[in-house]
C-alpha cells in the first residue's frame, strides 16, 4: 500500500475567525480541516481562473480588434525586446 505524500500549513488567526470558520463547516457536516481546504482549493482555482481570461473594457476591446487589423510596424524597443525574449526562451514558433 503506497503512502500518501501530504504537506503542512499552520496559519495563526483570530478565535473569532476559527470559531466562523468551524461554524461553516458544521453547516456543511465536515471537519474543519475539509472546510479550509476546500475553500482553499476552490478560491485558488478561481484565482488562477480569472487571470488566465483577459478582460477588456468596451474601449479596450475596440483598441484591441483595431491593433489586429491593422498593426503598426514594431518600434525599435519592441524589436529589441523580442530579441532578448528569443535568446531567453527561445523561439516561439
């Protein structure tokens, strides 16, 4: 039978905010350790989430759509800037 690898956190908070958290579990009929990783879990997905979608405002999407029909000639800092960016990672084609 192979062992499960786990890891530790310790967070010192608030009685008040321990006692809030146990209530919630209790509501949900988990122990407190379920209820903080799941919530853990659920608010790291939602973080990660959210910054893997790009969100523009009306404006910013009308600069966006305009910049890709019609693209200006890229400035020397930006030929630069790719230069270092290919000799770092390499080549993203």
């Amino acid at each position: 039978m192979a062992t499960e690898q786990v890891a530790r956190i310790e967070a010192r908070i608030a009685p008040e905010l321990k006692a809030k958290f146990q209530r919630a579990a209790d509501i949900e009929n988990i122990t407190l350790c379920e209820f903080l990783v799941k919530s853990a879990r659920e608010a790291a997905d939602n973080t990660i989430a959210n910054h893997k979608v790009l969100k523009l405002s009306a404006e910013g999407s009308r600069a966006f759509a305009e910049a890709i029909l019609n693209p200006k000639e890229p400035t020397q800092k930006l030929k630069d800037a790719m230069k270092r960016h290919q000799q770092v990672i390499g080549d993203v084609s």
